[in-house]
C-alpha cells in the first residue's frame, strides 16, 4: 500500500481506500460516530434539565466519600483516582497498538494486560461509588441530596447521574471483555499469523473512545 | 490490492522512539489538565474565588484540549488523511446546535416556570400595549 501521503494523490480515482485506512477501521470510526450522537443526546438532556431547574445538588457535597476513610470530606478525591485510573488505562492501550506495528507479540499481551487490569479497577471504583450512594439512599427515583439553595431535590440528578455513568459503565465493561477476547487471540498467535495486529487497533479506538466519553462525564457531573 | 490498506510491519520500527515519547507526553499533558480541573474546583469550594460562570467557562475549554488530545494522539485521527477527519468531525458539528438549542429551551422552560408558578406576583412591568396595525403587509 501506499505509505507516502502527498497533496497530490488523487484519493478518488480509485484503487484505494479514500480513507487510508482500512475497511474494518473505518468502520469502527463511524460506529464511534454514532455512539458519539447518543451520549451527546444524554448529556445535553441531562443539561436540558439542569438548565430548566431552579436549583441543583452540589457535586462537591454529593461526591465527598472516599473508600476506607469513613466519614472523611473528600470532594472530588475518589472520581480523580478512577479518572487516572482510566487515562492510564488509555495509555497503556496506545503502547499495545505500538507494540503490535513492530509485531512485539508478547509486549502486546503485556500491555493489553495491564489495559484489562486498569479497565476492572475503574470498574471496581463505580462499583464501589454506586453502592455508596445507594446507601445514602440515591438510587433511580430517589435522592436524598437537597440543592444547593437549600430546597428539596428532584429525582432528576439521580436519574441522569445512574442512567450516564451505567451507560459509560456499560461501554468499559464491553470494552473489558473485548480486550479479554483480543488478548486471547494474540496469546494464542492469530495476528501473529495474519500478519498485523489492527484488530489491536481497532479495538484500541474503541478503548480510547470510552476514556473520551469519561472526560465529558466527568466535566459535566463533577466538575460544573 | 486484495489486502487491506493496513500499515504494514515494520513501518513503524524507525520512528519508535518518538512514537513513544508523544504518548507519554501526551499522558502527561492529560494528567496535568486533570490536576488544574481538581485544584481550581477545590480552590472555588474553599474561597469562591474565581466566579462560577468563569470556573465553569475554563473547565468546559479545558475539557475539549482534553479531548483534542485523546482523538488527535491517542487514537491516531490527528495523523490520518484528511479525508478521514473531516468525515469524522464535520458531523460533530451539529452538537454546536444541538447544545445552543437545548439549553436555551431549558433556559426558557426555568424561566416560565419561576414567573408563572403558583402564588408567583405578575411581572407587571412586562405587561406590554399591543399596538395595533403591526399586521401590515408591505
């Protein structure tokens, strides 16, 4: 294929994938697309609403707790960790992508190892941070957090905030078992054998997307 | 051309070293972000020093240099053909819309709620004369 990219090539003629990349991959970019359209409909609802509210709870007096430190006012002290958790995650992915256009097979499974690894710890952190709030008493239709002017909240925060972070949730947890499928298949030497690991690749963008969506969770429950 | 348009290996093996070097810097540069999101947060909870629609302003900038980052690096758009990332990023465009469109409509939802809500005294000042012969055609 051609590697050298000039101005001048002529990407429609034909012969060639106008794209540069491959079919597989590109299609993964346009599923992400997709998948783009719909948590962006879920945090613009969720802003829609806060919007229309007259007041909202406070991130800094919802999300105070940290494990194993009891009573402890933390503000933003846990979702830091499983954001750095899931950057981490991010990078040692993009090192297994590396790793496998050198063909470096077992420094593919090394780092696809730890991605998996970094990918359960988010996971455990959500865990933990969910049934912490369900024992406070915040669940789907319940919330036991008052604005931050004092009156009594609806069950809208709660609401947005399971339904956005179990959709993310959701993602890393297919994006876990995706690399647990990829990590089978470089240990058992199919890239290998077919010569490329893109399938590392392709997968990889897809691990990458889920930290994406994470910074904007992240922003918009956290942070604002 | 059967194959695909997959890099082939190999290609990759003489620019390894700053290949790595841009990942690590990268992670650091996302790093950093983070840490100044969480410092400035804490910083408005304790003095409210910055106003909020200014804190609220750099997190959201410094959201989208975060997200820069992770699609420009990490999965690799910023190295691709154009063709490809303006396939990709021309139809993001829409959320400009669908951000000033939403949120404006939730604006204006609060706002009908907080003056026409029960017991709510009428805003007489925006009682306005309808003036008549405003129906006119041109």
């Amino acid at each position: 294929m051609d590697t050298a990219v000039t101005a001048k090539k002529k990407w429609w003629s034909g012969g060639h994938s106008p794209f540069n990349v491959s079919y597989g991959k590109l299609m993964m970019w346009y599923f992400l697309l997709s998948d783009a359209f719909t948590f962006g409909a879920l945090l613009i609802s969720y802003g829609t609403i806060r919007f229309m509210s007259t007041s909202w709870p406070d991130p800094n007096e919802v999300f105070r707790s940290f494990p194993g430190l009891g009573h402890a006012n933390v503000p933003m002290g846990f979702v830091s960790l499983m954001t750095f958790i899931l950057i981490m995650s991010s990078v040692t992915m993009v090192l297994a992508v590396h790793a496998g256009h050198q063909r470096r097979q077992k420094d593919v499974a090394k780092w696809l190892i730890w991605t998996i690894i970094g990918g359960i710890a988010f996971l455990s952190c959500q865990a933990w941070e969910w049934t912490h709030l369900y024992h406070e008493g915040a669940w789907w239709g319940r919330n036991p957090f008052v604005n931050a002017d004092g009156t009594a909240a609806t069950s809208n925060f709660t609401n947005f905030f399971f339904t956005i972070t179990g959709f993310h949730g959701l993602h890393v947890t297919s994006g876990v078992v995706l690399n647990i499928v990829i990590l089978s298949n470089v240990l058992k030497g199919t890239y290998e054998n077919r010569g490329h690991y893109e399938m590392v690749e392709k997968v990889g963008l897809y691990w990458h997307f889920v930290d994406l969506v994470w910074v904007f969770v992240f922003t918009c429950f956290y942070l604002l | 051309m059967s194959n695909t348009t997959y890099t082939d290996a190999g290609h990759d093996v003489h620019v390894a070293d700053s290949s790595t070097k841009t990942i690590w810097k990268t992670f650091w540069i996302l790093l950093a972000i983070t840490v100044v999101e969480i410092a400035l947060a804490l910083i408005h909870l304790e003095t409210h020093f910055p106003p909020k629609l200014l804190v609220n302003s750099i997190f959201i900038g410094l959201t989208i240099v975060k997200a820069f980052f992770i699609v420009a690096e990490f999965m690799h758009l910023g190295h691709e053909i154009k063709n490809l990332i303006m396939t990709i990023l021309m139809p993001l465009l829409l959320f400009v819309w669908f951000i000033i469109a939403f949120l404006a409509d939730g604006d204006s939802w609060k706002n009908m709620r907080k003056n026409l809500a029960p017991g709510t005294p009428k805003p007489v000042e925006k009682v306005q004369v309808i003036e008549h012969g405003e129906g006119h055609h041109e």
